[in-house]
C-alpha cells in the first residue's frame, strides 16, 4: 500500500477525530471499552495491512529459527541480506554445527555481535542435531531450552513456521500497545500475558505483525507520523508525533513511503519492492 492509498486519515479530518479520542481520554475507560477499543484497532490494522507478515526471509523452520537469533541488536533488513549466504553453504543444523566458527564468523559479520551469535547459532545447530534428530521442535518448551532461544524468538518459530499461535513482544509491539493503553506493564512477559487476555487466541500471530508493522512504518519511536496514521480515532496517544499531514506522510517507511520493504524475497501479496541484496543500492 502507498502513502496516498492510506486515505482514511484525510476523509473524515485529523482534528475533529483526534478531538473525540482525546474527550474520550479525558474520561476514564472502562475494560470494556478498552477492550472493544483494542479489537477495533486490531480490525482496522487488518484493513491497513493484509499482507502482515513476518519480516525476515525463511524458507523452513531452521532458517527462521537462526534468522531470528541473528535479528538480535539489528534489523530484520540486515539480516535477510546475510543469511542467502550463510544458508547456501551450511543448509541444515548438521552442516552449521560442524562448521568451521571463523567461517560462519565471518558471513554473519554484518549483523553485528557476531562472535557471540556464532556461538548461539553453532550451539543450537548441534543440539538440534544432537537432541532433536535435526529437527526444529515445534514446542515452547523444547525451544527454549536451546542456546540463545529465549520465549520472543520461540514465538516468532511457532507462531510462523509451526501455526502455533504467539504474540510476538517485541520493542514495536511493546511501544505500541503502551501508547494504546491496552497496558500498563513494562515487563515483556506481563505484556504478553495482559494482551492475550484481551485477545483469542487464533489473533495472536496476525496481531503482533499488525502492530510490528504499524510501528515500523507509522507510529514510531521518536517521532510517530500521527498526522498520516489510519487510527487516529482510536489512539488516548494522537499528537506524541508529527500531526501535520504532509509533514506525517514523509516519515512514514517501507512500503507506506514509497520505499524497499525489508525482505529480499517477501511473501505474494506484498504491495511493496522487494529489498536489495547485501551491497546493492536501493
Ligand atoms: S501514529 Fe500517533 S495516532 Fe497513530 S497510533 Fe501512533 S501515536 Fe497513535
């Protein structure tokens, strides 16, 4: 989807929409309403976003499991440009966990911290080999038991290559249901918990990319583009970032701006460009 295709904003006018959030803010919501408020967010960034998707290239469960080990301290972009490579020399857990260290070292240089994640990916590599007849198991607690496997990154399997759903808490997610006031916690694993209270379960997976992708490309960190944000109406948070439409429309990444998304080889569907391999311009 485009910049311009995000029209909901301009049809009904930022102002008087933000207005009747922020009246509504005033007063203190109830559960209920902050639950019904919570779902109808959801909804609406299903509309926004049908094509949410797990941001980093896999091809089976051992790809998305290294991948999103390497993820750590990086972008899924980064990552997606380093593990073509990787995986074409050392396709299965067998392969990696014989592998010779400086060698994976080096290919999985760009994602930084690359000595520690050899070792995490090397160590998972063999106790797959070792414990799970070189399988990725498709159970929690299986999974976090491997090295460098901790409950986000188990999600992030089960939830994407096993259809087990999870609700994937990471930094987005966490900014994001806070500035909704779907909770209070600061804790990942209370996140989790206060959010699948308000949610079946069948909407975790498809939630959390929702909300990952909402704030990768609208609502972010710094400087939310409130202003070019299809959810305005139901956000206690407009007007933290930019409110000014234009001005909004320029922040906003990936696909929303006009921009490469991050994987080089993204599912059918993406309305966007696929990335650039590792050194390309793009
Ligand atoms: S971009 Fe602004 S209005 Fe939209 S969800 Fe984020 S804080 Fe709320």
């Amino acid at each position: 989807m485009s910049a311009e295709g995000n029209s909901a904003v301009g049809e009904h006018g930022v102002s008087k929409r933000a207005k009747a959030a922020n009246r509504k803010a005033a007063k203190p919501e109830s559960r209920l309403a902050m639950v019904r408020r919570a779902r109808k967010i959801n909804r609406e960034l299903a509309e926004v976003f049908p094509y949410a998707h797990p941001e980093l290239d896999f091809r089976n469960p051992f790809e998305l499991l290294v991948a999103t080990v390497l993820s750590a301290q990086t972008t899924d972009l980064r990552v997606n440009q380093t593990t073509p490579a990787l995986f074409a020399k050392y396709p299965t857990p067998e392969d990696l966990a014989a592998a010779v260290p400086e060698e994976v070292e080096e290919l999985i240089r760009p994602t930084g911290f690359f000595r520690a994640k050899t070792k995490s990916i090397m160590g998972l590599a063999a106790a797959l080999r070792d414990d799970f007849g070189g399988e990725v198991p498709g159970r929690l607690d299986d999974l976090v038991k491997l090295p460098g496997v901790g409950r986000k990154t188990a999600f992030v399997v089960l939830g994407n290559a096993f259809g087990v759903p999870g609700i994937t808490v990471d930094t987005h997610f966490m900014r994001l249901v806070r500035r909704w006031k779907w909770t209070e916690q600061e804790d990942p694993v209370k996140i989790e918990a206060e959010i699948a209270e308000i949610f079946p379960k069948s909407e975790w997976t498809m939630l959390s990319h929702r909300v990952i992708f909402h704030g990768r490309r609208i609502c972010h960190a710094r400087k939310p583009a409130c202003g070019a944000c299809p959810i305005t109406h139901l956000c206690p948070s407009y007007g933290e970032g930019e409110t000014d439409p234009e001005k909004a429309k320029k922040l906003l990444k990936y696909e929303m701006g006009g921009f490469p998304g991050q994987r080089l080889d993204p599912p059918p569907g993406y309305p966007g460009r696929p990335a650039p391999p590792l050194g390309a311009s793009g």
